[in-house]
C-alpha cells in the first residue's frame, strides 16, 4: 500500500515529490505492514488558519496482506472534526491527495479514535507515539530586588526579546525555531511581575507566543508577591522565595491571581501550573484542586526544592494524580555516567537528549517533559546567543519534527492521558559518549561565556 501511495504522489501530483512530502509525508511503523502518514497542513497549499498550518493530521493505517483493514486518525493538535473537513476541502485540488481525504471522511463517520490506543477491543495499538512536551518557563528577573523601577526596562528587553546584533534569541528565536519545525511548545509564563509594572507587558508576551497556536499556562514566581501594591493578603508584606513557603489559603490566592493577570492579558484560561523552581509541596496540590487546574508538571526529582514534603510518598519519575491533579513530572534520565539528569535543553548535549527520547519510546514512556526558559539561548546576564544551546535547540526540534511518527509534540490544553502504571519503570538514559559531548561542551560555554560577539 505504501508504495501504491508514494507512486501514486509522484505520478499524479503537480507538484515535485518533495513538494508534496511537506503536505502528505509517509513514514513506516512497527511492522512492515504497518504505514503510517502523516499529512501536514502547511503554508505552501494555503489550507487554513496560521494556527492550523501549524497543526498536523495524522493518519495511521494498519495494512494485512496488502489490503488496509483498521485506521486510525489521531488529531494531535485538535479534536474538532470540523477541521477534519476543512482538511479534505482545501486538499480537494490535489489529486493525489482526494482519495485519502475520502478515506478519512469514511473512516471519520465510522469514529475516530483520538487517544490513538485501539481501533477496536482486541487490537494491538496502532500507534505508539510517545507525547513529548516542549516546555519554556517564562520569566522577567531584574538581577536582584533593589532599583527594580530602574532595571525593569532593560530586563523586559532582554528576557522578552533577548536583542543581540545576531538577532533576538529569547521567545522570538524560540518561537521561530519551533515554527520553523512545525512544533508546538508549552510556555509557562510568570505573571506576578505584571501586578508590579502593568498588564500591558504580560499582553506582550502573550501576543508573541499564543497567535501561533502555543500553548500558555500558569507559572507562578511569589518572589514578585510582596512587590504588589496592595498587599494581596496580610502575610505577602515579607519576601519568600518558594511556593512551599505560603499557607494553602496563601497559594490558592497567588494561584488565583495569577491565572487572572494572565487571562486578563490576553491568554485563554490556563489549565495547567508549573511552581517556580519546582517549589510545590502537598498544599500546593491541595490548592490546585481548589481553583480546578487539573494537570501540573512541578515535581523535579533532582530539583532540591521540589516537593520536598512529598518525598518519599510520591513517585516523582511518572505520570501520578494527587488532589484530582494529574502530574506530569519532570523528565529526567541517567546520563552515560549513570547520574540522573534532568531532560533541559540548557544542562544536556543533543545527543544525550536523543538518546533519552529513544531510550524512553523504547520502554513504554507516554509522557516525556523537557524543560528550556525564555533566556536559555542567552549567554548569562547578557543578551547575545549562546551558540552551543542554540545549536541543541535547532537540533533539538529538527530532530522531532523528522520523526514525528514516534514522538508527538503536545501541549497541556487538553488532560493527558495516562494509560499505563510508569512505577517501577527503568528511567531512560544516554551513553557514555553523548555525556562527554555535554562535558565538552560545557567546558567551552564557560570559556566563551565571557568573549564578547
Ligand atoms: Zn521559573
């Protein structure tokens, strides 16, 4: 069947091979009889909205004996059918494309399987993709907390844009950097430091990363607390540091407050939290619960701050609910030297980031969380480009895009699903060799990190 459709694209297509391989790109499954296509709705052909060129349609075919019996579609990026046929109109032009869209519309009436698990009871999974999650904290520092009116300006223009006579390596280069893959990223922005200097900034940040069909969630700095004017209750008048620090009835207001400011500056209402520093403890979960936010990603096993009155009890290297809140720990692995580090794309080489995400797929990982920041291709304390992150970024997404049949970018609007038990599971790790790469790598970011460019 495979070949039937790779002739089919090059004979009847207007277009050059490679042309249509952006719109309609093949890959091969599990099993020789397995294909999977993965058709991609892209600039070139016009089809839809900006946010929907960047979404993919996915169709996954089982074939037996060289006739297709089951398929499934799996929609990573939407659930509306709508745009299903909003997909078979705008490819309608294409020939070679019009009998696949009639062969979804078909198996579109017959359901669709979104969860991407069984076509029917007794079947063996027709995808395996594991979910990826490209998370970016997103945070303004003013290099301390004294002259903060004095700093603010130049802090907001490095770690909102990050200007360098290179270009701008902070969430504009990120965000070309993932669009440019057609990815989708989770950026969890802080925004306590809007109650402080003004909505209007937050609005900023927002409006660069939520058009392009990014996903905006809850990160909740309450360093910025007792900066607020008004008090946001009596207490907030002395500075701590972390979540864990302030009462449940303190983090359900600071939770409260900041899903607010960020739909008040434009975001859809977020539906997941991510504690700054990882700081959450069990009333954080508690509060989570309170205000209805269902799915987290604030427990970092290697992170000394995180969940620190939760150890022991939780598992914090797999998917586990606490309080009704589904918890997507923080990726982490065991580098080629068997210490555990953690899945970021600032403390890890490309290859051993690679060798996780192989090795996780390998054992049955659902949900792999990576970690960046805003300013994590920035040099510290300047606005120029660190080449050697940028580099992992680029590699980073160029990779997943190129294998999108085993991993599947996601983001946190929609609950993930958890459908297998992760305790007792062997943590993904990378080779010996990809961890010296990072060692070498490290040694020359410290030597450049002073050279001037
Ligand atoms: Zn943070």
């Amino acid at each position: 069947m495979a070949f039937l459709l790779h002739a089919l694209l090059c004979i009847r297509s207007p277009h050059s091979y490679s042309q249509v391989l952006g719109f309609f790109s093949p890959c091969w499954g599990p099993d020789a009889k397995t294909t999977a296509f993965l058709l991609c709705r892209t600039a070139a052909y016009g089809l839809g909205t900006t946010a929907e060129k960047r979404s993919t349609l996915a169709c996954h075919a089982r074939s037996r004996g060289g006739r297709a019996r089951h398929y499934v579609f799996a929609l990573p990026h939407t659930d509306r059918p709508s745009r299903l046929a909003t997909a078979s109109r705008g490819s309608a032009a294409y020939p070679s494309v019009t009998a696949f869209t009639s062969l979804f519309s078909h198996f579109l009436s017959r359901g669709v399987d979104q969860s991407c698990r069984r076509a029917s009871p007794g079947q063996q999974p027709l995808c395996s993709a594991m979910k990826v999650y490209l998370t970016f904290d997103v945070e303004i520092w003013c290099n301390g907390w004294d002259d903060l009116d004095g700093r603010f300006r130049s802090s907001l223009e490095r770690y909102v844009y990050g200007r360098s006579r290179h270009g701008d390596y902070a969430l504009p280069k990120t965000l070309e950097i993932l669009d440019g893959n057609g990815l989708t990223g989770v950026f969890f922005v802080e925004p306590m430091f809007a109650a402080r200097f003004g909505l209007e900034h937050l609005a900023t940040i927002v409006g660069l990363i939520q058009p392009s069909g990014h996903d905006i969630q809850l990160h909740l700095h309450p360093e910025w607390t007792d900066e607020i004017r008004p008090l946001v209750f009596p207490g907030a008048i002395r500075k701590r540091q972390h979540l864990s620090h302030y009462t449940l009835a303190e983090q359900c207001t600071l939770i409260a407050l900041g899903r607010k400011l960020l739909a008040d500056a434009g975001a859809k209402i977020a539906t997941a939290f991510r504690a700054g520093s990882f700081a959450a403890n069990a009333d954080t979960y508690r509060a989570l619960n309170i205000c209805g936010i269902r799915t987290d990603s604030s427990l970092n096993a290697v992170h000394p701050d995180s969940g620190l009155d939760l150890r022991g009890g939780i598992d914090f290297f797999h998917p586990v609910e606490i309080d009704n809140t589904l918890v997507l720990p923080m990726t982490v692995f065991r580098d080629g030297t068997g210490r555990l580090r953690p899945a970021q794309v600032g403390a890890c080489s490309f290859a051993e980031i690679r060798m996780a995400l192989e090795s996780a797929a390998a054992i049955g990982v659902e949900h792999f969380v990576m970690l960046s920041h805003n300013f994590e291709m920035l040099k510290p304390d300047r606005s120029a480009p660190d080449a050697i992150v940028v580099r992992r970024f680029q590699n980073l997404c160029a990779y997943l895009a190129a294998n999108r049949g085993r991993y599947q970018v996601s983001t946190l609007g929609e609950q993930p699903q958890i459908t297998s038990q992760g305790a007792g599971t062997a943590l993904p790790h990378a080779g010996l060799l990809a961890t010296l790469e990072r060692h070498g790598e490290q040694a020359l970011r410290r030597v450049f990190a002073r050279s001037r460019t």
